[in-house]
C-alpha cells in the first residue's frame, strides 16, 4: 500500500471545502490592533466587546476581530456631528 492509497477519514475531507468559503482567509486582529486602529485603549476595546458593542470571536482564551467587520460596525455605529 503506497501514500497515495491511503484515504484521510471523511471529517478531514471536509476541511478543505470550509477553508475555500473565505471564513478563514481574513487574517485576524489582536485586541491591541483594534485599539490602535480605533485609537481606543485595549480596556476600552475589550469592554466594547464584553458587552457585545464590538463584533469579535473568541479563539481559544483570546478575543480576535475581523477587520472586515470592524469597518463594517465603524460605517453601521458612525454618527455624524453637525
């Protein structure tokens, strides 16, 4: 029996057609990213998104943002003084 042979179990198969809808090609964003890109403080970020006010992820112990998404809420949340 040779590499070639070998089939991976059907869950791995699977990987491949999740990793190609885009989900996961956007690098994420540290808190401190966030906050240097908002001019904000990394409390100040992280009490945004504990209350649900930043759109955020949690990976593992870690909270990341998508920038895409960021930008989205900054266009959706920005008020315009007059």
């Amino acid at each position: 029996m040779n590499a070639n042979s070998i089939k991976p179990p059907a869950s791995v198969s699977k990987i491949p057609a999740i990793l190609g809808t885009g989900l996961n090609t956007e690098p994420l964003l540290t808190v401190e990213e966030v906050a240097r890109y908002l001019r904000l403080q990394p409390g100040t970020v992280r009490g945004m998104a504990r209350r649900g006010g930043l759109p955020v992820v949690k990976v593992g112990r870690r909270w990341r943002f998508k920038r895409s998404l960021i930008e989205s809420w900054l266009r959706d949340n920005m008020k315009v003084q007059e």
